[in-house]
C-alpha cells in the first residue's frame, strides 16, 4: 500500500495497486480519484509520502464504531423514514 496526498484537497490517504484498477497511466503514474473530494488526477501510485494519513479522519472512525446497532423493527422505520424523501 502507498501513502498517496491528492493534490487538490490535499488529503493523504492509503492506496492499494490492483492491476486493473486504472487503464490510463504515464509510466508510474495512473489516474486515481481521491476518496476525501471524490476528484481524479494523475498520482505516482508506486512511490510513499511520509506524512501521517488524514483521511479518514478519527472522529468518522470513532463515529462508526460507536454507532450503536439497530434492532430490525429500528431499520425498517428508518427505512419507512427516508423513503419519504427519496424522489420518484
């Protein structure tokens, strides 16, 4: 895994190469999109920065991990809640 900064939010966040991943490439350096602003741009995806990861940040880690679990009756209201806002 390669650390990898996105040059238009500049969050620093992990990579992992699969062969398939991207079809457009100039030698080391392929297009990925970033998972902080969603925007692509051409990253050297074989090469590490050294700064420390900021995405995702710890507060959405420790947002989901503390989320308590629904019970079914719980998912299927809040189901019935958000469909209500959903355009057809």
């Amino acid at each position: 895994m390669a650390r990898l900064k996105c040059k238009k939010c500049g969050a620093v966040f992990e990579y992992e190469y699969k062969a398939m991943s991207s079809f457009v490439h100039l030698g080391p350096y392929k297009m990925v999109s970033c998972p902080a602003c969603g925007k692509s741009s051409l990253m050297n995806a074989y090469s590490s920065i050294k700064e420390p990861i900021t995405w995702p940040s710890e507060e959405k880690q420790q947002n989901l991990a503390a989320q308590p679990s629904l019970t079914e009756e719980e998912l299927e209201k809040k189901r019935i809640e958000d469909s209500k806002y959903e355009r057809p």
